[in-house]
C-alpha cells in the first residue's frame, strides 16, 4: 500500500515538474509580431531548385550572415559603407543611434529569433543597408558615382548581375522602412524628384526594372505608399499586382487544355497590349497574354515572389497566373507556339528549359480551386474546345482550304459529286 502511494506522489511530482517545464518554454516563445514579413523558403519550394531561393556572392540581413561561402563580400562591403558616410554629413554614430531606436521592429521583422548581440545585429544591419543604397545609386548613375578608388562591384558586369540577383531573394531582405529612413538622414534625391521619399521608389524601381519585368507596368510610382513596402520583393509584387484584383471563383476542373490543344480548337493567339504581366484575357477565340521574356534569372524571381506569397498573404495572384501557364505550356510545342506569336522571348538554350522552369514552380504552390482568380478564362477555354464544330472547322481549314491548289481539288471533287448525283436522279425519272 505504501509502495503504491510512493508510486503516486512521484507520478504527481513528475506532473508538477513538466508543468512547470512547459510553461517556462511557452513564456519564453517569442510572439508574432505584425512587422514579420522575411521569411525561410517553404521547403516544398526549397527542395525543387535549391539554388534559386540560395545567395551567389552576398548576404544581406541575418538568415545568411554566417554563411562562409559569402565571406569574401564582406571587406568590399566596408568599402561601400565609407562610400555611403562620405556622401551625407551625418555621423557613423548618427546612423547607429537611429538603429538602436528601430533594433526591436528590426528583429521583429524576421520570421525566426536572430541570435546575433545588440552591437553585431546593429553592425551588421548598417553595414548591409548602406553596401544595398551605395550598389543602387552607384548602379543608377555610375559616371557620377563616388568611387573613391573602389569600383569593385559596377567595374565586374557579371559580379553586379549576381549582387542584384541576391537583393530580391526573399532570405536576403532587410526591412524597407530602414533603408528610407537612412536615405532620408542622408538626404540623398534623385532627380527628377524633389523630395527623398519618392526618390528612393524611383531608384528601386530603375535597379530592379528589367530583371524584375517592371517596364511599364503596374502601379504608377507616385500611387506607391512607401509606408505599405516591406522590401524589395514586396515591392515587385506590388508593382505587379492590378490596381484592382479580379474577382475569385471556384474553378471546377483544373483541367485545361494546352496551347497545342487550344490552337487545334481555332484558338487564336495575341500579344496583350497591356502592361500587365498576368493580365491573361479569352474572347471570341482570341486568347491575349502579356509579352513574357524568360532568362536565367526568371526561375527565381517568381520563385520568391511565390514564396513571399504563400508566407505573407491569402491573395495566390502569382502563383495561380503560374497554375494557368504551367496548363497551357506541356510541351516544347506549346513554347514553340507561344513564341512564334510573339508571347513567350526565350534566352534559354532551347524550348525544353522553359518547360522545366515552369514545372520547377508549380509543384511548390498553393492552388485554392475554391479561390481562384482566373476563374473565368480557365472556364471560357474549356468550354470553348467542348465544342466538336470548333475543332471540325480547324481541320476542314488545315486538311482541305490550306492553299488554292487544296480548295480547287475539293470544288472539283464536290462538282462531280453533284454532277453524279443529278444524272443518277434523271436516270431514275425516266425510268
């Protein structure tokens, strides 16, 4: 009886000691602040292509700092940062003071705990954000840039393509509030602005403009909130997104047909005159997509931006534009389609790359049938190439009025019919 009572008090006493255990851990969890929006990559995106969510040459913000691999960026970061104090009178220790003011927000803004001490979080953060500003206004005016004796990164075309290429992977992000507020201490304006605000939307739109597809489209700069901004892939989002989203529907099948399939149905294929990348349009058998040049750099690009998507936000704009190419493009055929109408530019080696880089991305979405943007176009096609007629009027087209010489052997051939059916009826009249 008293083994058993022993027995009881320990099993109570183990209870007390978990509960304590655990209740110590739940305090000391860190809260979800609402300033998060940098986060790791979904790992069913990572582990497609790993290389496109990964750094080349720099890190940029916490989550790679200690990757040894990037090391060697490191000096030629402190060169920038004393190119970016020369440019403005205010003091290393002005910019560090205003820093440990933000620190909290700072590390709020990360989708983990950053274990770095106060001074080498706040080091790092100023080294980071003032090699960011320095790249782009060397990069946006380079024959005015002060170099002072160090043009390591404008002087080697290929290292800028790949520091650029680092700024808008969403692991290597820091929070753009920090950068305005160190553009405006430095009081640094691009022309044609007047203010700094506005000036630093301007910079990161002309840096970004190319790689990201940002010519001409979306939102007008000055409609931008520079308060909404989170960072440079947030930015690119916004630049792309209507200033209006369509409405969601359900889309009952995610069946729809390929562009082959389409073509062999009478569908026609047009450029969009829009500037609008996912501006995807289908009436009266005219299918309108945006121009869309794909490069090298394409993959990762929608890839964070995907990526940011899923982690950040219920809106899958991106991702379900990507569900619908990813439809309509199987094939080296349906590449070679799109390209002879003008739609898809290719700088990849041959049709089959741009197969894969789409293939690559839409394993790792989100696809919410029940929720779905393009509702309308997806069903519009479908229904279009369930009708037999369209696709006997293609083949009555491409089997028998291809040339002049095919519509003559068909009227002859129907003539003679016609002849031999009304001799036959007179044969049987006079009978």
């Amino acid at each position: 009886m008293d083994r058993k009572m022993n027995n009881i008090e320990d099993d109570h006493q183990e209870l007390s000691h978990l509960f304590v255990s655990l209740r110590e851990k739940l305090e000391r969890i860190p809260s979800i602040s609402s300033d998060c929006c940098i986060f790791r990559v979904p790992k069913r995106l990572r582990e497609l292509n790993e290389k496109a969510y990964t750094p080349r040459v720099v890190s940029i913000g916490p989550l790679h700092h200690d990757n040894e691999g990037l090391r060697a960026m490191e000096v030629p970061k402190l060169h920038y940062l004393k190119n970016f104090l020369l440019r403005t009178n205010a003091s290393m220790e002005d910019y560090l003071n205003l820093l440990k003011g933000r620190e909290e927000r700072l590390r709020n803004s990360y989708g983990e705990p950053i274990k770095l001490t106060s001074n080498d979080f706040l080091e790092m953060i100023l080294v980071d954000a003032a090699f960011v500003i320095e790249v782009m206004l060397q990069y946006h005016s380079p024959n005015k840039a002060n170099y002072n004796g160090y043009h390591f990164i404008l002087g080697n075309r290929l290292l800028i393509k790949d520091v650029k290429y680092d700024m808008l992977l969403l692991e290597n992000q820091l929070p753009f509030f920090i950068l305005e507020e160190l553009f405006l201490k430095a009081r640094i304006i691009i022309p044609p602005e007047h203010d700094e605000r506005l000036s630093l939307i301007r910079l990161t739109h002309h840096v970004f403009e190319t790689q990201a597809y940002l010519e001409g489209v979306g939102q007008p700069l000055g409609k931008i909130c520079l308060s909404e901004i989170e960072h440079f892939v947030h930015f690119i989002r916004i630049c792309h997104l209507p200033q209006t989203l369509p409405p969601k529907g359900k889309l009952r099948t995610v069946s729809i047909p390929s562009a082959t399939q389409l073509h062999q149905t009478g569908v026609k294929f047009k450029v969009a005159s829009t500037g609008n990348l996912y501006d995807l349009r289908f009436k009266n058998g005219v299918l309108e997509i945006p121009h869309f040049r794909v490069r090298g750099s394409t993959e990762s690009l929608f890839g964070n931006l995907i990526a940011f998507e899923q982690c950040r936000f219920d809106a899958n704009y991106i991702s379900d534009y990507l569900f619908v190419m990813d439809r309509l493009i199987e094939t080296r055929e349906d590449v070679e389609l799109l390209v002879r109408n003008g739609i898809i530019e290719s700088k990849l080696l041959d049709s089959k790359g741009v197969v894969t880089f789409i293939k690559h991305l839409v394993p790792g979405t989100i696809m919410r049938s029940r929720e779905f943007y393009f509702t309308d176009v997806c069903e519009d096609l479908n229904a279009h190439c369930n009708v037999l007629w369209n696709k006997w009027k293609v083949t009555l087209r491409e089997d028998y009025f291809s040339s002049p010489w095919a519509v003559l052997s068909l009227t002859a051939a129907a003539t003679l019919l016609l002849l031999t059916s009304i001799q036959t009826v007179c044969s049987i009249i006079s009978l």
